[in-house]
C-alpha cells in the first residue's frame, strides 16, 4: 500500500515498517544515514546506487508529514 510519494507499506517487507517503493530499504534507516550526516547524493553513490535522489527526499516529506500530524499531550508530573 502506497502511504506516501514513493513510500509504501507492506506487513509482508520489512516487518511492516514504511520503505522506498519497490524496495526493501526501509525509511528509518534513510532517516538515520541523513541524521549521520550524509547528504542525498552521497546516501545514493556511496550506500545504494539504485535510487534516486528523489527517493530520498520522498523519506524525508514523509518523516516531516508525520512530525506535522503528531499530537503532543503535556503530562503532569506528580
């Protein structure tokens, strides 16, 4: 199932979690190459050639849609 441009979800890959369409790359570890410090053109020439930049990018939109829809609750502490 498609959740995102060029992110789909899957129960049968990748135990379920969000990845690059038609791949089994899930967008966590993109996420965590970026917060690593690589940028989009080194993760594809140094890490895997066969995306695109684009799909990169599509595993950030996706991350930045999910920060935009969560709901933080303030908790009390006792």
């Amino acid at each position: 199932m498609k959740i995102a441009n060029r992110i789909e979800v899957s129960p049968d890959v990748c135990h379920g979690k969000p990845r690059i369409a038609g791949t089994r790359i899930p967008v966590e570890i993109i996420l965590g190459l970026l917060a690593d410090g690589l940028t989009p053109k080194e993760i594809v020439a140094k890490c895997y050639p066969d995306l695109a930049e684009e799909d990169i990018l599509a595993c950030i939109r996706y991350a930045k849609q999910l920060v935009e829809e969560e709901e933080v609750h303030a908790v009390r502490e006792a």
